[in-house]
C-alpha cells in the first residue's frame, strides 16, 4: 500500500477539513479551501510515482507477484459523523472522491506495471471511521481506541491481509 502519504495527501485532506469544519459544518469548506488541488495531487504526481515504484519492483525482482492494495473507505458514502470525525457535512463526499481518485490511479500504476491490484472498496464499505467500534477499520479522530487517527485498527490491518492473502493465493 502506497501513495496516501505521497505529496502529502491525506495528512493535507484530512487535516484541513478537520481545521475548517468548524467554519460551515453543514457546507463544504474543505472543498473551497482545496479544490481540485488533492486530485491534482493524484494525477499528476502520485500517479507516475506509483506506477515507477511498481515498475522499478518488477525490474529488482522479475519473477516476483506484485501485489499492490488499495486503501479502504477512511469516511462514509454521505453522512458525517462530528465530532468522531471533524470533517463537514459536504465535505464527506468530497473526502471520498479524492480516495476513489487515488485508488484508481493506484489500480491504474498496477496495470501499467504489471502487479495485481487488491481493491478494498466493496469490502471496507460500512467499516470506516463513523461506523461503530465493534465494526469499524479505521480509527476516528476523536474516541478512538489508537492515538493513531484515521489509519487502520487492527480489524483494519487483518481484512486487508487477509484481502492479500487471497490475492497471492489466486
């Protein structure tokens, strides 16, 4: 799994929709403040460095199955969850388009390298950090059991080895 911390991503998303929520709870400051800036970010750097990692992989190592995991749902389809997750109303959607972009262009540098890509959306939907303790993967920001906010908990962390474990058994 690479490329959510590339260029910053997740730590500018994340962090600065929590930092401007406050500010219009029900609209979508984040996305004002951003733009297209995070899928820019996407496209036109983490993309390419994706897709040369992958492929530098598969130079150092060419008999080697290259598996590449893409990252689950971080917040739900629509709604938000405040104060578990600081993040706006309008901003959730926003949030989860610029993870969709970023597995895409995830999926993309497998194909473009020849590793397998491990999609986690269909099974990490309901399990991100608004849903509730006992089924949740990723760690809200605020009453978490992790000082470690929205990355994956241990449920988290098995359903993607176990998701890799049947990707290398195929």
């Amino acid at each position: 799994m690479i490329g959510g911390n590339d260029a910053a991503l997740y730590s500018t998303l994340v962090g600065d929709c929590a930092r401007v929520a406050e500010s219009d709870p029900r609209g979508a400051p984040c996305r004002a403040e951003l733009g297209p800036d995070p899928q820019r970010a996407v496209d036109d750097e983490i993309g390419p460095a994706v897709t040369k990692a992958l492929r530098d992989i598969a130079a150092r190592a060419p008999h080697a199955k290259i598996v590449i995991v893409g990252y689950p749902w971080l917040v739900p389809r629509s709604s938000a969850c405040r104060p578990a997750v600081r993040i706006a109303d309008g901003d959730i959607a926003y949030v989860r388009r610029v993870q969709t972009g970023l597995n895409a262009a995830i999926a993309d540098a497998a194909a473009a390298a020849g590793a397998e890509f491990v999609d986690l959306s269909g099974v990490s939907d309901g399990h991100d950090a608004c849903a509730a303790e006992s089924v949740r993967w990723i760690e809200p920001m605020v009453g978490g059991r992790s000082p470690i906010t929205m990355h994956p908990n241990e449920a988290g962390q098995r359903a993607m080895a176990d998701a890799v474990e049947k990707a290398l058994m195929r």
